[in-house]
C-alpha cells in the first residue's frame, strides 16, 4: 500500500480534521484555515466575481469574471491526496483559497493561491503556502511546482521568502518555480519567525490597546467592577476609558455605555466582569464588534460553552485572557495601562510576570513591588482558554522593556511550542519559572529551553530580583566579604552544596574576614579589590551590625560604589534588613538572611552557563558513512518499506535495521541474520573471526550462555559447539545473529522514543540487564547538541565509570546526537533503543538494538493556535 492509498485524513479525524486551524497573520489578526468542502461551490463563486480583473487573470492567465457551476464545483470537490484545497475565512467573510494537484503518477503536484485584493500584505498566502505543504507531505507527496506571471511581485514576492531551496526557471513572460517541501532548517527557521512576529503582535493589538472598555464597571465601593475602573482609568489621557453598564449614565466621573455596540470608538481592549450567565452574550458582541482582545476576570463553571465562546472569538479576530484573570498591566509602556484588580501602585521596570494562578497575583505585585523590583507587564492568565505563556513569551521576545520573565503556570497547552519558543527567547532575557510538581521529563523540558525552574513562587521573586538589577554570575568563583563567621559559615556551605566556589578577595577559599567594626569604606575597598583582581565572578557581602540593624549611613554608602566596568554582580546580606534593595535607587538586592543567596546564585550561574553554552553549539546534521551523501532518501526507502508491510507499525528487520542506523553515522558491530550452524559459520568467515553467536529468541537480557549469548567464538567449531548450547538453552534456535566481537568496555544504553507532547525524549545511563531497573536515566529532549550530549553523559553514572577508566565522551556523545537527529528528521521513527552499546577506548559501538516504526502522529500545520 503507498502514501496515496491511505485513508484520507478527512475521514481518520473527522470534519476537517487536523487540517483546520485558527492562525495568527502578521498583523496579529487571527483567521480560521480549513479544507474547502463541496458546500463551498456557491461562496467560491462570489469569492472570484469579486476580485479585480488584474487578480482574476494573475490567478488564471486568462480574462474570467466568473467561475462555472462545474469549474467552481471541480475546485471544491478534494480527496486530500491527489487534489487538496484550503480556504480562510475571517469572521464571516470568504477571504482565500489555494490548491494542489498532483502530477499523475508522480511525487509531485501543482499549486495555486487567490487571496482577496483587500486583504494582501497580511501573509495569508505565505500561511497557506506552509500548511498545503503539510498536507501534501502526508498524502506521500514531496514536490511543489507553480507558475507564475512575472510581473505578479506580490506572489513572486511569497516564494522567495519561504525558507525553501526553489528552483526558477523564467520563460515567455512566465516564470516556473519547482522546490521540495521536506522541513528544512531553514524553512523552519523562516516559519519559526513568521510565527513569532505574528503573535508578538496579536499581543500587543490588545495589551497596547487605544482604547480600553470596561464592562460591568460599578461605583460600588470595594466591587470588582469598581476596581478595574479606578485602575484602568489609571492609564487616562493617554488611553481613553469606557465604561459599560446598562443601568448607570456616568460612572466615576466617565460617561457611561449601555453595551460594546454603544461605545462610539474602536475598543482594543475589553475588560469584561459581568455574571456568568451575560458572558457568553458579552463576548460574542465584542467579536463582532472587532474588539481586538477581551481580558476575562468572571471566572465560569464546567457547564459554560467556553470553547465555542473562543473558537468564535478567534474567527472575527479577538483573543481572550481569562476566565478567572485578575487582569493585565503594561507599568512599562507609554502611556501606561492598568487594567487589573491589584491596589498598589505597580511601578514600572524590566519584569514582566505571567501567573495563571488569578487569587495569586495581588500578593505576587504586593511583593515585588516591596521588594523595589520594577515591573514592564503583567499578565493574569487564569484559565488559559485562549492566550497562553507562549503566546506572551513571542511577544515579550521583541519587548525592549523586558529584561527577565517570571511565569507560574499549573499546566502546558503546548509544552513542545513552549520548549521552541522559551529556548529561543532564553537566549536573550532569562525566564524563571514556579511548575508545581513535575516529572523527570518536565526537568527536561525546562533544562532544554534554558528554563530557570523553581519550586516556590517566593524563590521565584527572590531569583528574578537579583536578575533584574544585576548582571548574570558568569563563574563559580564567589567572593565572601563579611564581619561575622557565623553567617558566612552558612553561606559557604550553601555555596559549595549548588557547586560554587567560596573564597576571600585573596582567592582563597571560605571568606575574607573584616572586623567586627568594620565600616562601609572597608567593605567598599574589598568588593574593589576582588573587581580589580579579575579573578572573582560573583561577590556577596554579609554585614552583621554588632547591635541595631545595619544603619540607612552603611546601606548608601555600600550602593554608592561605582559600578564601573567590568561590572561584578553583588548581592548583600544585612543582617536585621527586609529582604529588598539596600536602599532605595540602588540596584544592589539585599536579603534579610544567608540561606536563600547561595540558591539563587546558582540557579543564575547553571543559567549563565546553559545561555555561554547555547550561542555555540551546533545540532549537527550526520554524514552518511559515504562521503557527502544524505542519509535522509534512503533511510525514507527504509521506513516506507516497513510501514508497506506493516501500516500500523513495527520493528525493522536486522539488516534494515543496521542499514538505517549505518545511515545516520551511528557505529554497529557488524552482523549478519543466520538460520542454521552452516549460514553461521560463513557469516563468521565472511566477517572475520573472533565472533558473537546471539540467539534472536532471549530467554532473559543479558552477555552470556544463559541469557542466549556465546562470546568470543573464535572457529567454526567452537561455531558448532555455541550452536548446540544456545539450542538447548533457549529450547530449539531457529533464528540467530553472528555478530564481529568488538574491544571490552562499559555497558551503555541510549534510548529514544516519542512523547505524545513533547515529541522525541532521548536518555542514556547503564545499559545491559539491569538498564530498566537501575535510577541512572538523564533525560533531555531532542534534538540534542554535541555539548547537551556531553553534559547527559557527565551527569549520569556511566559517565563516571568511562571518564575513571580513562576514555572520553567523545565516541557515545556522537551516537547520542545521530540518535537525536534522526528521531528529529524522521517523525515516523518511534523508537530505538541501542542496549547495548559498548564504550571503550578505542570507541563505541552498538551490539543490540531495537528500531521501531510507527505511522507519524505529528501531521498537521506547523503554526495555529492551541
């Protein structure tokens, strides 16, 4: 059976299936994308009737003002296999459609795209481009061709920027374009910011808004619809204010509005408090009324339509935030927007903060706020029904008034969008992050995105305080300045326990002791000192007053030291001091006692280095074993060959599975499948001795006779005896392996296998029997770089073993990273599992090993929302 016999994915999903998406344009406005269906053939028609001639004929080559019953019917009649069709639609309104058709008896097809003249330059044929690629890709088809008029630039204009290697041929005033639509780095590249710029702006279509609307403001005191108005009125003149209550004429001194529809300008954003029994009325009328987002505090029960209140509010452009929000801030932007339920002031900075947690807010800005950490935006994200932290992160990606994110999220919509989108943005501005719980491969998805994880919302703030004032701890080397031992001594050791490195301004390791007087012109010369000396990262001065507090005298001084270049990060622990700046309009973070620093200091060094480790490691793409070839075609041949015979999926065979594995770089000892003694013992001529004879049929995991496993055979008698043996044990061998013995080493496993979220997980640890039974797993997810491979390999127990007997990590780190990249580039690769791999000093090599295969799950457009 091949690609094009499936079954449609119309009918495996129902309706229109995976191929229906609300996506975010370049505008930041949000479309609905679907397969066309039969019942289109009308609207289609209108659709073209109209368009400008010059649209018609660029779409056509020909005059045609309209469309034929039997052409409109053609169009809209698809199998999405041969012939595939997507329409957009924006509200109500029929805005797009393109096309492919299939070559007869060929991998490739024919595409074409309409998009309505008055919505160009919003990127819908680029969007569509992306997603009839993934549905051709899914009916077996590899290549796209297309013509085109060369004057018409705005389509010319779309091929260029897709990311693919494309093919133009010019001819007759028409120009011919032919590309392969496999996911390139750089198409994914070109996708990845087309997305990124699209949400980034639906998010500020709302959180920057014009206008904001308040509706079910009150003047009662204390009420909720009282609070929003008071604080959104905050952001006056700048921002007009409009409150709606249909039994209030003015409101606070504001005029006030029957409904959204009586509000007599544009409304960006609208700030809805009504009961739960209006809301689903409300929100409908600000759809239709194009509000461009809605912040949702009313929080709703089980019973409430809240999907179908999102989906409609996505279809005519709107975002929603909330139910259950406490509102959003922007104290950063110009003017200011305060559209929340907090009571203090919230001053403005570089955090931005996203807490999905509603009842959590107040007391999160209350906090920040006494801890004198300014704020650029806030976010209450409460149910997540619609915007999300990965939408706030691309948007906050390109905020220049963002420095350091902070998100306490209970779940993830998307965890491997958000580990996409948070390992780009982490580059730049770190992100911290409360995730109650959590497995193994939560630490994963954190450590791979260059997530700073915490456990508490107060190690939250106590970590993004010292990020947003100081510079990241670039080294282990801490300087302890102090006047008290007891202090230090537990600073030292919460120092050494996250794996810095405590020392006096001398250098040597614990602290530098001053007297118990000490003044701030003596803390003042050692913190120059260390500066000067260049050899310290970080340095944390502890001061011990020998009877009141540290005086307000100390505290200025101690901020006033000239924070001249290379700026060194420091942090103070003044005893008998709230947890805070040391004073105000410094930026020097103090905490009211030792303990907590050392923790945070190293979670910023780990992130430090993850950031100095990222902005050079290279995901490599593997050389087949021949020089300059690709292993993808034929590891494609591999797959399709094993999914021919068995559809739902399976475990390749031995050869396929060598050849596959070969492909991708990864070493195997070389092996050869055998049915009786006499294929055996040519296999081994053949290979060359000294041999292993493997029974296919185990009896249990393992290296020797009992576990199905003859070593070191070194003729074809002791071929004949290992014959015999491995019969008895396993109770009649049918079926065997004859495999080259290769050096002794250590037993490793490296294992891969696709999250249904997180798409490939990849662990290494000890291999051999007790591989299941054993707590040595490190775990990251894919695709993993050299360094990410190296890192597992240190942190895991068998690591240990290979660097105590000398070898280095070289050899499995590459395996690990061709495993990697092979499960990254092949979705239909659902696991391989290399048990054993065998390091030694000369290399590494795969004994045993299990590929399985399965239909890929991942089908679909790479961008849409949810």
């Amino acid at each position: 059976m091949t690609h094009t016999d499936r079954e449609s994915p119309i009918g495996e999903f129902g309706g229109d299936g995976v191929w229906a998406a609300d996506v975010v344009l370049n505008d930041g406005g949000t479309v609905h994308v679907r397969p066309i269906r039969s019942a289109d053939v009308a609207t289609l028609q209108q659709f073209h009737a109209r368009q400008p001639r010059e649209s018609q004929y660029y779409r056509y080559f020909t005059p045609k003002p309209a469309l034929s019953d039997k052409e409109a019917t053609r169009f809209s009649t698809v199998d999405l296999r041969d012939r595939g069709a997507l329409v957009v639609e924006d509200g109500e309104e029929f805005i797009a459609w393109a096309s492919y058709e299939r070559w007869s008896g060929r991998d490739d097809a024919d595409v074409a795209f309409h998009v309505d003249q008055g919505h160009g330059n919003r990127g819908i044929a680029t969007l569509l481009l992306e997603h009839l690629s993934s549905m051709a890709r899914a009916a077996g088809i590899r290549r796209f061709t297309a013509e085109v008029l060369a004057d018409n630039r705005p389509m010319l204009k779309v091929f260029r920027r897709t990311g693919w290697p494309i093919d133009r041929h010019f001819d007759s005033g028409i120009v011919d374009f032919a590309w392969p639509i496999d996911d390139t780095a750089d198409f994914l590249a070109n996708v990845a910011r087309r997305e990124q710029l699209a949400d980034s702006r639906s998010m500020a279509r709302f959180l920057l808004p014009r206008s904001i609307a308040v509706i079910g403001a009150s003047d009662e005191p204390g009420s909720v619809g009282r609070t929003l108005l008071a604080n959104s009125l905050a952001s006056l003149p700048g921002v007009p204010v409009y409150p709606v209550n249909p039994h209030c004429s003015t409101l606070l001194d504001q005029p006030c509005y029957a409904s959204i529809d009586d509000v007599p300008d544009d409304v960006g954003l609208a700030v809805v408090a009504v009961p739960e029994s209006a809301l689903a009325e409300v929100l409908t009328a600000c759809a239709r009324r194009r509000v461009r987002g809605a912040v949702v505090v009313t929080d709703v029960s089980v019973d409430f339509p809240l999907a179908d209140v999102v989906t409609d509010a996505r279809r005519y452009g709107m975002r929603i935030v909330g139910p259950g929000s406490m509102g959003v801030a922007m104290p950063g932007s110009s003017p200011a927007i305060h559209a929340h339920l907090g009571t203090r002031a919230i001053p403005a900075g570089p955090l931005a903060i996203s807490l999905q947690s509603g009842s959590l807010g107040a007391s999160v800005l209350d906090r920040i706020t006494r801890l004198g950490v300014g704020v650029s935006s806030f976010v209450s994200l409460g149910d997540k029904a619609d915007v999300s932290g990965n939408d706030l992160l691309q948007f906050w990606e390109d905020d220049d008034s963002t420095g350091v994110i902070a998100m306490y999220t209970e779940s993830f919509g998307n965890p491997r969008r958000f580990a996409r989108i948070a390992r780009r943005v982490s580059r730049a501005r770190p992100i911290v992050a409360v995730r109650p719980g959590g497995t193994a491969i939560d630490d994963a998805l954190y450590q791979q995105a260059g997530v700073i994880r915490v456990d508490t919302v107060a190690e939250m703030l106590d970590t993004v305080r010292v990020l947003a004032v100081q510079p990241l701890v670039s080294g282990p080397r801490i300087a302890v300045i102090t006047n008290s031992a007891g202090p230090a001594r537990l600073l030292v050791a919460g120092l050494e326990s996250v794996g810095l490195e405590p020392t006096g301004f001398d250098g040597r390791p614990g602290w530098h002791q001053l007297l118990w007087s000490a003044g701030a012109g003596e803390y003042v010369d050692a913190i120059e000192a260390c500066r000067v000396g260049g050899t310290h990262d970080a340095v944390v001065v502890i001061h011990a007053p020998p009877v009141a507090p540290t005086d307000d005298v100390f505290a200025r001084q101690l901020a006033a030291h000239p924070a001249s270049e290379p700026h060194l990060p420091t942090v103070a622990v003044l005893l008998g001091r709230d947890d805070g700046l040391i004073c105000p309009g410094s930026t020097i973070p103090n905490f009211a006692f030792p303990d907590d620093v050392a923790h945070v200091l190293g979670r910023i060094h780990t992130y430090a280095r993850w950031r100095t480790a990222v902005t050079t490691e290279v995901v490599p793409s593997m050389a087949a074993e021949e020089p300059g070839a690709r292993p993808e075609p034929r590891v494609r041949e591999l797959i399709d060959a094993a999914l021919e015979r068995r559809p739902d999926g399976t475990l390749l065979p031995l050869g396929p599975m060598i050849e596959l594995l070969r492909a991708w770089g990864i070493p195997v000892a070389s092996s050869r499948a055998v049915t009786n003694r006499d294929d055996a013992v040519a296999a081994a001529d053949e290979l060359g001795y000294p041999v292993v004879l493997k029974a296919n049929t185990r009896p249990r995991p393992g290296r020797g006779l009992d576990a199905g496993v003859a070593l070191d055979l070194s003729d074809a008698a002791g071929i004949d005896i290992a014959w015999n043996q491995l019969d008895n044990v396993v109770g009649g061998l049918v079926e065997a392996t004859v495999q080259s013995m290769v050096p002794s080493g250590i037993e490793c496993r490296i294992h891969a296998t696709v999250h249904p979220a997180l798409g490939p997980v990849i662990s290494v640890g000890l291999g051999g029997v007790f591989a299941d039974s054993l707590d040595d797993q490190i775990v990251r997810l894919g695709p993993v770089s050299v360094a990410g491979a190296v890192e597992m390999l240190a942190e895991s127990r068998v690591g240990r073993v290979i660097a105590e007997l000398g070898s280095t990590f070289d050899a499995p780190a590459d395996v690990i990273v061709a495993v990697s990249t092979a499960m990254d580039h092949h979705p239909e690769l659902f696991e391989i599992d290399l048990n054993s791999v065998i390091v030694a000093a000369e290399g590494c090599w795969v004994v045993d090993a299990a590929v399985r295969v399965r239909p890929s799950t991942t089908g679909g457009p790479l961008r849409r929302l949810g």
